[in-house]
C-alpha cells in the first residue's frame, strides 16, 4: 500500500487553479490568522480577544484596543509572534479564563470561521455547485483500494475530488469499504460530527455551521488548532485516527504540500516510522529546493521530486 500525507500547500495549489482570491484562499500557517480574522462578518469570541491580548503582553508588546490587528500586524512583519505559539499558550492557560473559554475560542474563532470561509473559497459556484477539483482528481485518479491519504487539512477538498474522480473513500477507523481509498484526518474535520461518546464523518459536501443537538462543544468537529506541543493523546478522537495508522507499513510515502517542523511531534514520529519500512519517499511541490532539504534533514533518506499530482508515478 502507499500513505500520502496532504497539507495545506496541495488545498493552496488547487484554489490557485481555480484561480481563487488571495484573501479567500485555504489558510496557510503564516497568514492563518489574516485569513480567518482581519475580513470577517462573523462576531468573534470575547475569548480571542482576550488570549490575544494576554498573548502579546508576555512577549512584551504592547496591543492597540484591537489585539487581533496588533497580531496580524507583528506576524507580516516576520516578528516573534506566531500562531502556534499562540495556541500554544491559550491552551496552557484555557481554564485562566472562564469556563467554556476554550470551547468559545475553538468554535468562534475556528471552526466556524472555517466552515463560513469554505464555500466563499472560489470552490463553489452559484447555481451550479462544487467546481472541478482537477488536482485532486488527479491524485485520486492514481490512487489504489486500501492506499491511504493523511489529510491534514480541515476543509475535506480531497475527499470531495475523490469522489468526483468516481473514487470511494472510507474515513478512517471505519472498517474499509470494497475499492475505496482510506483516508485519516487526525487534525479533524470540518464534516466532523462529534458527540459525547461517538463520531462520525458526515458526506464531504454536508457541512453544517450549526451546532447540532449533542454535538459537543469541547471537541467541536474534532479540529485541533494548530499550536506548538500539541499531543494526540490529548484529544479523543484525534488518538482513535492517530492509532489506527500508527502501524501501518506502506511501500511508498508520499507528502504534497506539508511543511517539515518540529512544532509536530507525534506527525513526525510517525512520519520516521513509515519511512523506515517504505522503498521510496517523495514529495510533490511545485517550487522543492528548500521542502527537499527539509524533508531529507527530518527523515534520514533521500527525498523523490515530483512537481504536480499529474506528475507523480510511484
């Protein structure tokens, strides 16, 4: 079987095909919080505002009566601020609040945010429905029954040019449906139901912003921030998915579009695993020269180069 592991930058190469705004575009870690927050309709929670605050004092600035533009101003400015360690820091101080603090942050100023942000990415049009995923299409297109993708992104674009390539997924811990392709996504998901005692995955193109009876709030579509430190084992449902991969030995393992850090470091424990058993390692960039470096610093081997899911044989 082959793993590919999806990150922002493939969700990035397929709105630049679709030829989507630069502000309505799949959020990247360096402009996650420009997107989500500097143009939107939606009233955010007092809670961002007041991590933000908290957040910029102990790195010893000084915020304007909005937090949110002083944060947004300092991070393109290339200065100490950091989404990840914002999190970073909320979630080490989450009951320094009030109680639901967290909750209120994860649901406001993310998740929902999200899910109001993805039909306005230059996916979907009006009166016609969802456009061509044509990248990853071509992914999907490559892909064989029981290959598994690792999607590491919120939004479930892949899952949707998947099955407009006539391809069945099954979504990981299900038990795997005849012919489809499995597909793990431990950072959660915006389709993600997510009750007191279960889960499940919704269709890709159901997505609902409303909180449904039961859902909980805690755990809100299963979405982990992205935050330095983080730990699986600390979220439910993300330790269910996380397991049920953990052991898998792939012949091949594949990255498009995922930044090589050491702000992860159950993904990359896992990522030294399956490289250690697999023949071939690549990625899928358009532009490598640094994700090659990168990647072959963190895995210990030589990297394959591919520039487009077009392009990828292996």
């Amino acid at each position: 079987m082959r793993v590919v592991v999806i990150g922002a930058g493939a969700s990035l190469e397929e709105s630049l095909r679709l030829g989507s705004p630069a502000n309505l575009r799949p959020p990247l870690i360096r402009n996650f919080a420009k997107i989500l927050w500097s143009d939107t309709n939606l009233a955010l929670p007092q809670s961002l505002y007041d991590y933000m605050q908290r957040y910029l004092v102990s790195l010893g600035h000084m915020p304007s009566s909005n937090p949110l533009e002083t944060f947004i101003a300092l991070e393109e400015l290339g200065t100490d601020v950091h989404i990840e360690r914002f999190f970073e820091y909320a979630w080490m101080h989450r009951h320094s609040l009030y109680d639901g603090a967290w909750g209120d942050l994860m649901y406001g100023a993310v998740v929902n945010t999200l899910i109001c942000l993805f039909p306005q990415n230059g996916f979907h049009e009006n009166g016609k429905g969802w456009k061509p995923f044509t990248a990853y299409q071509a992914l999907a297109n490559k892909l064989s029954a029981g290959d598994l993708v690792v999607n590491l992104n919120y939004e479930p674009l892949f899952e949707m040019g998947a099955i407009q390539a006539g391809r069945q997924i099954t979504y990981i811990p299900n038990n795997q449906k005849n012919d489809s392709i499995l597909v793990a996504k431990p950072h959660g998901s915006i389709n993600l139901i997510v009750e007191s005692k279960k889960f499940w995955f919704s269709e890709p193109d159901i997505i609902g912003s409303i909180m449904s009876q039961g859902e909980d709030m805690t755990e809100f579509r299963g979405i982990i921030a992205p935050r330095y430190n983080k730990s699986y084992q600390q979220h439910p449902i993300a330790a269910k998915i996380f397991d049920a991969i953990r052991d898998t030995s792939p012949d091949s393992v594949t990255f498009w579009g995922v930044g090589f850090t050491n702000s992860d470091a159950d993904l990359n424990e896992l990522y030294l695993g399956w490289c250690g058993k697999a023949s071939r390692i690549s990625i899928i960039h358009p532009c490598p020269e640094t994700e090659i470096l990168d990647a072959e610093k963190l895995l210990h081997t030589k990297v394959e180069h591919y520039k487009s899911p077009e392009e990828w044989n292996i």
